[in-house]
C-alpha cells in the first residue's frame, strides 16, 4: 500500500517510476526517479512512428519502415507488431502520465508534439471505423457458403488473395490445412458445380 501511494505521488508530481518506453531512459533514484530522452539518433526514429502514420502508411507500413530505418526494440530486436500498437497509443510519447486514474502532463520532454499525436489517433479511430465488412453474399462469390469441402464437408468461405502483382479468388475450407479452390480453374467450377 505503500509502494502504490509513493507511485500515485510520484504521478502527482509529474514523474514516471516505470520501465522507460522506447526513445527513454529511466534516470534518478528513489524517490526522484522519471524519464530522460534516449539518445538523438533513437529519439528521432521514434518519433518519425508518428510522422510516417500522419503521412498516411498504415501502422504495419509504419512499423516496416523505421525497422528498416534503423528503429530496434531495447533487447536489439524489431519491434513486435503488439510492441508498435501500444507504442503508437501511448499518451507518454507526448509527455502525459496516464495511471490511477490520472491524467498529468509529465516533467519529462515530449517526443512528440500533442497536436501531432492526436491527429494520429484520430486517423487510428478512423481507419478502424472504416474497416471492411463482411457480407455473406458477395458477387465475386455466388456460391460462398452453398459447397461443402470435399474431405470434412463443412461449407467453403472465399477470399481474394494477393501474390505474384495480382489477385487471385479462392474458395476455401477454413477446417482443413491448405484446401483451396481456384474460382476460375474450369475443374473447381465443375467439381463445385457438382456438390451443389
């Protein structure tokens, strides 16, 4: 009880008592302990996290380019694409404190502009809103969910696929490894023709 009473203090007082997230370094000792910028070249490729997303690549296109940039998790790893999500929603980046139901701006440097920040979430917000849906009927797919796979006899969903510059249509059984079917082969029109 204690311990959680000198953290909410330490939170009151602007300070972060947690492991440092990427672009950070925990400094002080008990009692004085926060956060410091890591250094120049990390705390710019943690930042540019959030200007490739305002620019608009999509999170993954994101995380793939500061790897490829140079951006490395504190262990020397890439950053897991878990790793990125809470990186990229994570209020510390522009100096807020976010804990027991505290809202406090910190005493440590910002990485990234609140403004800057906020426009990335709203665009987060909104790509999820915007995310496909998924309609039984679909006219790529007239008989989705009408076959039944060959071996366990459920239904076949479908889907596109992308590889080789292009997409492809497949129906597919999602109970048995690798049982696709190819919607434009003439024998997948035949043979699902037949377990109609």
């Amino acid at each position: 009880e204690r311990s959680v009473n000198g953290m909410i203090a330490a939170v009151k007082a602007g300070r972060y008592v947690w492991k440092a997230p990427r672009g950070y370094i925990n400094t002080g000792g008990k009692g004085t302990a926060s956060l410091a910028l890591d250094k120049p070249k990390v705390v710019k490729l943690v930042r540019k996290v959030w200007e490739y997303i305002d620019t608009g690549y999509a999170p993954e296109e994101a995380r793939k380019a500061v790897t490829k940039d140079g951006l490395q998790s504190k262990n020397g790893e890439a950053i897991s694409k878990s790793q990125f999500h809470r990186m990229i929603r994570n209020k510390v980046y522009m100096g807020v404190i976010e804990k027991f139901g505290l809202t406090i701006i910190g005493t440590f440097k910002a990485i990234v502009e609140p403004e800057l920040f906020q426009r990335v979430q709203d665009r987060l917000n909104n790509t999820r809103k915007n995310m496909p849906v998924y309609k039984k009927d679909n006219e790529d797919f007239p008989i989705r969910g009408l076959v039944t796979c060959s071996d366990c006899s459920k239904r076949l969903t479908a889907s596109w696929s992308r590889g080789n510059g292009g997409k492809y249509p497949f129906y597919r059984c999602a109970h048995c490894p690798r049982k696709n079917y190819y919607r434009d082969d003439r024998n997948t029109k035949d043979g699902l023709k037949d377990g109609i």
